[in-house]
C-alpha cells in the first residue's frame, strides 16, 4: 500500500515519506495552552483554580498534559501506579 500525503484540517500538507516528531515537552510548555508556562503552579491542576484554564480562558485540549506517554512508549510504572491504587 503506498503512503498518500496527510491533509490537516488547518491546510498544512504532509508529504509522503516525511518523518514526524510529536514533542512531549513541548505541550507541557505551550503558551496558549498554560498560563505562566515555565513556572512551577501545581494549582493549575485544580479544576477551581483559575490557572485551570487556558490563557485566553477556554478549556485547555486534552493533549496539553500527559505525564505518562502514551501508545506502546507508555510510562511502564502508569499501570503499576493504577493497580496500586486500587490495592
């Protein structure tokens, strides 16, 4: 099966052959998506906090914060963390 370029919804074209990195990091660290990004708030967690939202005060995507990985490059101690807590 041949690879065929990916469209984005934005218009962004991807050719075919084109290796893509997702980064991690980057998404902790995105100024539209945290308030004060390089600072430590962990208030920014809490659902009643200001700091929950975005800067420009919308919900913040679900992709902005992800401690654990995800797919099969998943942070093994997540499921042994959740086996944990049910314990």
């Amino acid at each position: 099966m041949a690879h065929q370029p990916i469209t984005h919804s934005s218009g962004l074209v991807i050719p075919q052959n084109t290796y893509v990195r997702f980064s991690m990091q980057g998404c902790h660290y995105h100024e539209d998506e945290w308030q004060n990004p390089y600072e430590f708030l962990p208030e920014r967690h809490d659902p009643n906090s200001e700091l929950f939202k975005t800067p420009s005060g919308g919900k913040r995507s679900s992709l902005a914060y992800n401690p654990f990985g995800f797919g099969i490059r998943a942070c093994p101690g997540k499921s042994l963390g959740q086996l944990l807590l049910k314990v």
